[in-house]
C-alpha cells in the first residue's frame, strides 16, 4: 500500500461517514415531521370525539328520566293543587246556601233556558 492509497480511503470513508449521518439526520427530519403531523391529526381526533361525546351525553340528559327528587316536586306540587281545589270546592258548597248562590244559579238556568 502506499502512502496515496491511505487517505484516499480515508476520504472514501470520511464520505460515506458524511453520506450516513446526512441521511441519518434526514430520516430523523422526516420522522419528526411526520410525529408532528400524526399528532396534530390524533389532537383533532380527540377534539372531534370530545364534541361528540358532549353533545351525547347532552342527549342522554334529554333523555333521562325524571329523579326521584324531580317527581317529589310534582307529587306535592299536585297535593297542594288538590288541598286549594278542595277548598274552593267547600267554598263553593257553603255559598250556594246563601242568596247570591241561589240568584246566581237562577241566572245560570234563565240563561241556558232562554236563549
């Protein structure tokens, strides 16, 4: 071998070095931007899965039958109607006794009567 043969080997060498690591650090490049563009698509996945799961669960409530404390509500709710119509009712028996129930009934029949 000669003194020549050494660094021209040297620089075939140093070359391909240059070549792998310039090929290396593009393929690093590439995977970097691809990562990037798997995780902005993943973001907007879950983005889109996030609306729709709101707007499910949004449904859902919709949906739901009423709690037993919401039925409680309606129940007394309607007990107290119940407690005021029957007193209106007792109202109205102790007056139809009296004249103006009497004039107020006959009014009623002269009217339905006599048209």
């Amino acid at each position: 071998m000669t003194d020549e043969s050494k660094p021209q080997r040297a620089s075939r060498a140093d070359a391909v070095r240059t070549a792998v690591d310039q090929a290396f650090h593009a393929g690093q490049a590439q995977v970097t931007r691809e990562r990037e563009r798997a995780q902005r698509q993943a973001e907007g996945v879950i983005g889109d899965l996030a609306q729709i799961a709101t707007r499910a669960r949004e449904t859902l409530d919709e949906l739901r039958p009423s709690s037993g404390e919401d039925v409680r509500a309606l129940r007394e709710a309607v007990l107290a109607l119940e407690r005021r119509v029957t007193a209106l009712e007792r109202e109205g028996s102790k007056g139809s006794g009296s004249k103006e129930g009497s004039a107020a009934k006959g009014k009623s029949a002269k009217g339905s009567s006599g048209g």
